[in-house]
C-alpha cells in the first residue's frame, strides 16, 4: 500500500494512475455591474474611490456583494415570524457580528436597521481608513502606504492589509509597528545612508 492509498497491485494491473489536477472551491467575492455603461453608478464608484483611496472598483463590488449578501439574510430573515427560533437565533448572531466591527450602533439592533445599512459604513471601518482619521498618516493614500509597508500594527498583530476590518474593541490599538522607523525601531535604509555618509564627510573635515 503506498502513501496515496493505491497497492502496488492496481498498479501493475490497471497501469499507471494518472493523478489529475484537484479542483480547488472559489467563493465568489464580488459581482460586475449588470449595466456596465451606468453614468450615476459610475460616478458614485468614483466618488467612493477617491473617499477611501481605493485602489480599483473591484474593492467597491466586493464590499457591495458582502453588504448584498448581509441585507439579503435580513430580508429573509424578516418573512419569518418573531418567534421563530430560526430568526432568533440567526438574526440576533447577525446583529452581534454588525455590532462588533461597528457597522450598526446598538441602540438600533434590529433587522429593520439592517436594510438601511450603507456601503459607506462598511468603508469607513477598513484599517485604512481608521489610520487617516486617527492622524497616522497625512492622507488617505498615504494610510493604504504605510499599512502596505508594514509600518502598522492592530494590538501586537502588524497588519498590511489595507481592507481589514477593524473591530469596535481592536480601534484603540492601533498605532505604528514597534519594529517600523515611525514606532521607535530601526531607522530606513535611506535615513541610514544617509547618517552614514553624513559621519564620513564630518571624520574627513577633521582631518584637514
């Protein structure tokens, strides 16, 4: 028997097996527009874009698709009735999960509120965006440069994902990387250089 699970056996018998490409599951993360050639939708994804420094529109379909999939589950979710254990229990662990990355605020944690939800809420929990407005960086695009060049940490956990999604309780900390230039580390290679040729030139004027 080998490690495969084929016998040594089959194989002489059969010939050899031929080992075909596992297919892998992809869930889809986001949808292309129906209508393509939309003025409003167009320029609205182009307002969004420059907001958030975003850095193509498959960055807005995929928040647009996870805030279709949200309101969808809440508009089926409402056809039950209040009793039933289904909508407890599904629409209150929804709710929690909205809660928690500070989507929906909790004096409104009901499933009415839910279809109200914007995708502008969804954008402005994303650690890029939470960078710019705690002052870290200069502007929204120099946020997404410094979380990309793993200048920034959430708690202890440095993070260089521009569209991660910032929890209620994880907002406070999150500040510069203790090893980044910026939090106290090692200074850049230029900063470096550019002290080092800045001692050698002092060393040389001494010696004339």
């Amino acid at each position: 028997q080998s490690t495969w699970g084929f016998s040594a056996r089959g194989l002489e018998e059969n010939g050899p097996v031929k080992m075909g490409r596992v297919k892998t599951v992809q869930n889809k993360t986001f949808t292309t527009p129906r209508r393509p050639f939309e003025k409003e939708r167009l320029d609205q994804e182009l307002k969004l874009i420059g907001e958030y420094g975003l850095r193509n529109k498959r960055e807005v379909w995929r928040v647009k698709y996870a805030l279709a999939k949200i309101r969808k589950s809440a508009r089926e979710l409402l056809t039950l009735d209040e009793k039933e254990p289904k909508r407890l229990f599904e629409g209150n662990a929804l709710l929690r999960r909205l809660v928690r990355i500070g989507v929906l605020d909790e004096s409104k944690m009901k499933l009415d509120f839910v279809l109200g939800l914007r995708i502008e809420d969804f954008l402005e929990r994303r650690l890029q965006t939470q960078v710019f407005k705690l002052g870290l960086a200069k502007s929204i695009h120099h946020a997404r440069v410094l979380i990309r060049q793993r200048h920034i940490r959430v708690r202890k956990q440095v993070v260089n994902i521009p569209s991660f999604v910032v929890r209620l309780d994880s907002q406070k900390h999150i500040d510069f990387a203790l090893s980044s230039p910026y939090g106290g580390g090692r200074a850049g290679r230029v900063k470096r250089k550019n002290a080092k040729k800045g001692s050698g030139g002092g060393e040389e004027e001494d010696e004339d």
